[in-house]
C-alpha cells in the first residue's frame, strides 16, 4: 500500500495498521463525487491472530460521532479528536512516522477493549461449558451442607458438604451408589469386601471332600456367614440411610448387628481349632462369645444407641466384645506356651486383627482426620471410610489365620491317634 495520504474518490477501500500483535483495518467508501473530502466511515475490522496460527476477521461499527458524512462535521470531528478528517486515513496508517501513528486517547481506549474482549472469549466459553456441565450434574442428583439436613441425618458435625437429602425412594438412594457424596466411600468400601468374601466362601465350600472335609466347611462357614452380613449390612445401610428417618434407624440397628455377627463368627474357627482335642474350654469360650455376642446385638437394638452422642459407646461395646477373645488367648498361651501359639495356633495373626480393629474403633469415634480439618475429608479418607478398610483389613488377616491353624492341626490327625 502506498504512503502517500488517502485524499479523494481513488482512496483504497480499505487501509489496515498494526496494535499490538493484531491488525486493524478502516472500511471507507468515496462518498458524494462532488466532495473528494466527503467519507463515510462506518465500521473498524480486526485481524486477530490465535496462539494457533489462525486467523480470524471480526468487524466493529465505529461511534455515531465518528462516522460522517459531508463538510458539516468536519469541524466537530476536530474538535472531538484533535486532528482533520482528511487526516483519519493517514492516522490509521502503519507505514507513516511515529508522529502520526499515534491514535487518540479515546480511539485507543476502544481498540483496547475490542482486543481484550477478544482475548476473553475462550476462557468465557470455558466457563460456561464448565457451568453447563454443573447445570447438568446438578440436575440429575442434588446434595446439601451440613447444616440443612434433618437432625437424624447430622451424624458428623464436620463433613460439611456432599449429604445427601432425604429422598424417600429406595430407587434414589440405590442410584446414589454411583453418585459422589459423603457416603460413596462408605458404600463401596464394604460392596466391593462382601463380593470378595462372597467369591472366597464358593470356592471353599465348593471343593471336593476329598480336599476339604465337611466338618471344616461348617466352621468356616461360621466365619464367612458372619463376614458377608456385617459387609451386607453395612453398605445396604449407607445406601438407604438418607430415605427416611425410620428406614435409616432400622439399617442401622442391622449394621451394629453385623458388626457382632462379624466378631462372633471370627472366633468360632480359632477357638474350635485352638482348643482342637479340649471340649470343656472350647465348649465354655463358644458358649461365652455366643452370650457376648447377643447382648452386643440387644443393645444394638435400643434406638438411643445409634445417636451421635453414644458414639464412643457404640466403639466402647465393640472392642469389650472383641476384647473378650484374650481370655482364651491367655488360657492357650498358659497351657501350650508363647511360641507355640504363635507357631502354630495362629495368636499372632489373632492379636494383628484385633490391633486392626481397634485402631479402626478408634479413629471412628474420635473423627480423625476430619475433627482436626473440618471440610477437608467431605468426600474421601474420613473417619468412617477409614474404619471401613481396616475392618476388612483384619477380617481378610482372619481369614488367613484360622486357615494357617486349620492346616496345622489337620495335619496332626485325629485326637485318639494323637493320644497313642
């Protein structure tokens, strides 16, 4: 393009300039023939250069008092903007000096916002494909904070967002397994144990009896019934807790039930195979587990129990029960001696599950790590979640405990052979 100064009807239709790292370009057209000086400025069109090497042309309509037509607006667009119109042109030219490269202040402050309102367009179509997706999501399953729910549903004052609301659908609450809210960990932490537990119980009760004899099927099956429902209980409670007052009391008095039904059938294969060829003591510890066992499911029962406040209770009367176990532990480590019950009765396997589930106890009633940073552990690792692992930790060790003790003593033959 020439340097020479537009000036008549032979002006080029369109003249272009540099800011920045776009380019700006004037549309004119020659106005009336009479009047070389006469244009008709109407709009601004911008090059812009994407980070991707594309290009795109967008045009902009220029102020009222910047498009004219004719001598009469002459004087007030000086007077508006410092120069001639005649000069417009030339100012909006790139291969002319410095001096008349400069635009003026008002015109910059336009251009300048054209540029930056183009810049933001990506990150506006970012947030709004990101609020649409939230629309989306939201539509679809809704959860609350803390301090909206229903006192029956306040279990832990400091997850504080992600609860869901009391739907009264059994459907709703079973599509909220695959949804993410307070309790996705808890349901799928003991979902996933009990389909374990599920598949290890049909394949030993599934071998041949030339294998595994009937006697052992029926004592571990003790285990595995025990095992199946507290992990049953448990994630069908976390899954319909938030139907309806009545509907969450009644799975959880289940819940507190599989947790002793858990600790009874734990006991029953080690202190058959511990006190293997002993009647009266395994008869008498059976007998007190059993008794234990039952009031720990009675006092499930009461309806106080499952309150927030009787949390440490509730850990309290778990870990006498499973606590009750020392005494026959005591009674073999005194008969047989230390090493022996730890070489061959399993004791160190029995004392590494009931560490696990102590430790479990413990973080559940004092709420750790939430109670130190409150809404940090809304969704994942809060304290339930965690007791959860660790007691399928310690039923998983169980299990291979009284499988070892089972081998052992099976290997030693029957008690008359024994005694001979």
């Amino acid at each position: 393009m020439s340097s020479d100064p537009c000036l008549g009807a032979s002006c080029c239709q369109q003249e272009s300039f540099a800011f920045g790292r776009n380019t700006y370009s004037r549309d004119s057209s020659p106005a009336i023939q009479e009047d070389p000086f006469s244009l008709d400025i109407s709009s601004l069109s911008v090059n812009y250069d994407t980070d991707g090497g594309d290009e795109s042309i967008s045009s902009f309509p220029l102020q009222d008092d910047i498009r004219f037509v004719g001598k009469a607006s002459r004087s007030s667009f000086k007077q508006n903007y410092g120069f001639k119109q005649i000069d417009l042109g030339c100012r909006l030219r790139s291969d002319i000096t410095a001096e008349v490269d400069k635009l003026p202040p008002e015109l910059e402050e336009e251009l300048a916002g054209v540029e930056t309102s183009l810049l933001s367009v990506p990150s506006k179509c970012a947030e709004q494909a990101e609020e649409f997706v939230k629309k989306v999501w939201a539509a679809g399953w809704n959860v609350a904070h803390h301090h909206t729910l229903p006192d029956w549903l306040k279990d832990n004052d400091f997850l504080l967002r992600g609860h869901r609301v009391p739907t009264n659908s059994f459907l709703a609450c079973f599509k909220s397994i695959f949804r993410i809210h307070t309790e996705t960990g808890n349901i799928w932490t003991h979902l996933l144990g009990m389909i374990a537990f599920l598949g290890i119980a049909a394949y030993f009760l599934s071998r041949p009896s030339i294998e595994i004899q009937w006697q052992e099927k029926a004592v571990f099956s003790a285990f595995f019934t025990g095992a199946i429902l507290c992990l049953c209980f448990s994630w069908i409670f976390h899954t319909v807790y938030c139907h309806s007052e009545r509907v969450g009391r009644f799975f959880n008095k289940l819940d507190y039930c599989g947790i002793a039904l858990l600790t009874i059938g734990s006991f029953v294969p080690w202190l058959y195979y511990s006190f293997y060829c002993r009647l009266e003591p395994k008869v008498t510890y059976l007998a007190l587990i059993f008794f234990l066992g039952t009031i720990c499911i009675v006092v499930s029962m009461w309806d106080k129990f499952s309150q927030p406040q009787y949390r440490p209770l509730r850990a309290g009367v778990f870990v006498a029960l499973g606590l009750s176990g020392v005494i026959p532990a005591m009674h073999y480590v005194i008969t047989d001696g230390f090493w022996h019950a730890i070489n061959f009765a399993a004791l160190g396997w029995l004392l590494l599950m009931a560490l696990l589930y102590i430790v479990g106890a413990v973080i559940y009633a004092a709420r750790i790590p939430e109670r130190i940073f409150p809404g940090k552990f809304d969704i994942w690792f809060q304290s339930h979640q965690i007791f959860h692992v660790f007691v399928l930790a310690a039923a998983f060790v169980h299990y291979h405990g009284i499988s070892e003790i089972a081998n052992y003593r099976l290997t030693l033959g029957d008690c008359i052979a024994r005694e001979f």
